[in-house]
C-alpha cells in the first residue's frame, strides 16, 4: 500500500516505519491470544444474561424498571468477576466514578491512603490536596488523607505498613501511570498488593482506579480480591461507540453505597433514565477487547518507532502491559506540541485543527491535547496529552484501529520533521 498516495509523509520515515512493524509482530499475536480471550467472556456473559433487542430501549423519567440498565449492570459485574455494577451515562468522566466511589464509602474522621504514589492530576481537588480553596473536597468533610511514593517505580510496601493505622478505612491503588513515568501496576501486583494490605488490616477496602487497564489483560482487579473498582465508559470499556458514561464494579454493599451518593440514598440503583444509551453500551462492551487490543497494537507501534529515533519511551515495545498508555519523553517543548499537532492533523476528525496548550479545568498547569474524536475526549480513540512541564511526557493512547493511528503516529513525527526538531536516522 503506497501511503504517500493519501498522506504527505516522507518516503524514508514509511521505510523506517516499515521495518518497526516487521520487528513488533511477536508482540502483536500476544495481544491478538488475550483479545480472544477477552472476547470470549464477553459474549458468554451476553448469553448468561439472554441479551436481547428488548434491552436496547431505555425508560424515562425516574427509570423505574429499566429492563437494559438493569442488564448492564448484570453485564458488567460477570465481566469484571463482580458481585454487582453500576453503568450510568450521568457518570461524566473516570474521575466522577472514582468520586462518587469515594464520597459513597468513606465517612469524617476516616483515612484514605493513597498506595502508588500522587494520584491523578484531576482527583488532587477533590482529595483536598491541591493549593485551591479545597470546597467539597474529602478533606473539607473530615477526610484525613496520607501518600505512600513509590521507590524507583516499585511499590514500597514497607511504607504501606508504616501508613496504615486504626483510621484507615480505604486504600486507592491505581492501575495506570497517570502523568508520571512510572510502570503501571499488572493484576499479579494488584494482588499482591491487595493481600498485603488485607493481613494488616482485614477491613480496609482496596479501590482500584481501572481507568485506562480494562481487557488489556484476561483478568480485572476484581478478579484478583479488588473490593471496588472504577472508570470510564469513553476509554476502554466503551469499545468507541458511548458517548458518555462511567461504571463502578466490585462488591454489593460497596456499590450500592456508591449509588446512594449517585442518585439518593434508599433510592441508588433503582431510578436514573439511561436516556437512550443502552444500545450504544452494550454494543460498546461487546466490541471493547478488540477495540483495546487495537489500541494496543498503536502504543507498541510508536513505541518501537521513537525508540528507532532516539527517543526514551515507557514502556519498550516488548515490555509486559496493563494498560494502552505510551509515554515518550520528547527532548523540548516544541518537540511536544509539534507531536500533538502532528497527531491532530492524522485524525478522522477536525484534521484541520491545531491543538493548542491551554489552562483545562482540573489541572494545574497547562496541557495540550490533541484527540480529533467522534466523542469529545475519548481517550479510547487516537489521542496525544501532555502537560507542559519538564521533562516533557506526552502520554499517547488509544486507537479505534491500528491503521489510522499508525497515520497519526506518523504525522506526528512528520510535524516534528518538517519543523526540522528532529532528523531520522541513515
């Protein structure tokens, strides 16, 4: 296929891009066995649970006995190895559901550890650990709040001993880097560290934020003795297709006391109109592991690719992954917007756009963000963020399908090209 018959990218960088996918095969038919795997359970939850068209309609007004949200939540809960779930379209992000998670369980005068280190940008207002006026926050309601770092990337368990105390009620534990270099946690670790914590204090609960990790491997936290866990429905679990949306999976009592802080208490799961979502989440779940391994495929791609350019990446293209993230580490500033840009110009929508860095609400310096999506912000579709800081990380994810990121990926370095930041190897 002559790519530069449609795109206008150099004849040497498709040559080099050539070569990368002939050598990332092996990592490729890893990815298609889980896949399959993955698939496999889906379609047999739909059968357990006789899905059928009569589920696609939603009700209205209060939702009293809304056939297909009911469903879904039975979907999602034998996925995930869950005793119940909660998929709701009036979840706005991952950081709604992790909220909604944690307001539901802990009470004033309780403690929250976080186990692997600062956790994501968009959750320090609402911990209560930002430099802002901390309203709502847990802290605001008597919420005590301690932080275990990780040691070179590992989790320090000797620390996590050390933190717990007779107020912990809760431990957070999450799954991927966020915006950090660090190696995102693998369901073996998860449990591990599960377990641990568990023999130090049996009635802790143990929250994973799952955002960005679902299918990626053939089990979820929940699977491996995750009390509750979260995330949102425009990344994996989505498959592409909903609009909107976040689930909360994990232990009854734990999910029902999530849905009291989502609707009211007495009421929780039981009203809230899926406002003509239920098709589209169903459908998304059905398609999810192959759109995940799809995304996959991407972050291997430009994985393998800026390493063949001289970039530090994380993870290598061979190394173990528990979630679609890449992280590159661009060498300046212009590097970094010029790679944003160059993604933007690769995608199916608003190709013509140029992203750029710009003071987004729920983080503390400014980002850039490049996502030319069907749905605004799907971080499940080809999207490229990065806070402007040093060392300058750009976190790549996502890939509806692995010929268009590919396009993307290469734009991306093709704008870093013509703008002369960088020059490809002889």
């Amino acid at each position: 296929m002559d790519i530069r018959r449609y795109f206008d990218i150099s004849e040497k960088l498709i040559e080099i891009s050539k070569e990368v996918e002939n050598s990332i095969k092996s990592s490729f038919h890893k990815i298609e066995s889980i896949k399959e795997y993955n698939i496999y359970k889906v379609l047999h939850a739909f059968h357990a649970n006789k899905v059928s068209e009569s589920h696609f309609y939603s009700s209205t007004g209060y939702g009293y006995g809304d056939l297909g949200r009911d469903v879904i939540d039975k979907l999602y809960s034998m996925v995930f190895d869950a005793e119940d779930a909660l998929v709701r379209p009036h979840i706005v992000s991952g950081t709604h559901a992790i909220t909604i998670c944690l307001f539901g369980i802990l009470r004033p005068g309780d403690e929250i550890i976080s186990i692997t280190g600062k956790p994501y940008d968009t959750l320090e207002d609402v911990i209560g650990i930002s430099n802002k006026s901390n309203i709502g926050s847990l802290k605001e309601f008597g919420i005590s709040y301690k932080q275990v770092d990780l040691i070179n990337g590992k989790v320090n368990y000797q620390g996590i001993k050390d933190a717990i105390s007779s107020k912990t009620r809760l431990v957070m534990i999450q799954r991927s880097k966020g915006y950090n270099w660090r190696p995102s946690l693998g369901i073996n670790e998860i449990q591990r560290i599960i377990d641990f914590v568990k023999k130090i204090k049996s009635d802790i609960v143990c929250f994973v934020d799952n955002c960005y990790g679902e299918f990626v491997e053939d089990k979820e936290p929940t699977s491996v003795g995750a009390d509750i866990i979260a995330g949102s429905l425009i990344k994996n679990p989505g498959g592409g297709l909903v609009k909107s949306g976040g689930y909360i999976a994990g232990k009854k009592e734990y999910v029902e006391m999530a849905s009291y802080r989502l609707t009211t208490p007495g009421t929780g799961k039981e009203v809230g109109s899926m406002l003509g979502t239920n098709r589209e989440i169903i459908q998304g779940l059905f398609f999810a592991p192959h759109v995940v391994a799809e995304s996959l495929k991407s972050a291997i791609f430009a994985s393998k690719l800026f390493e063949t350019l001289g970039f530090e990446v994380n993870p290598k293209w061979d190394d173990f992954r528990t979630d679609i993230i890449q992280v590159i580490k661009m060498k300046n500033e212009e590097g970094l917007i010029s790679f944003c840009q160059g993604i933007q110009k690769g995608s199916p929508i608003d190709s013509f756009i140029l992203p750029e860095p710009w003071d987004m609400p729920g983080y503390n310096e400014k980002v850039i963000m490049a996502a030319g999506t069907f749905v605004q912000g799907s971080s499940i579709e080809l999207s490229a963020d990065a806070p402007l800081v040093e060392p300058y990380y750009v976190y790549l994810q996502g890939g509806l399908l692995y010929e268009q990121a590919k396009i993307g990926i290469l734009y991306g370095v093709q704008e870093m090209l013509n703008k002369k930041l960088l020059n490809l190897p002889e």
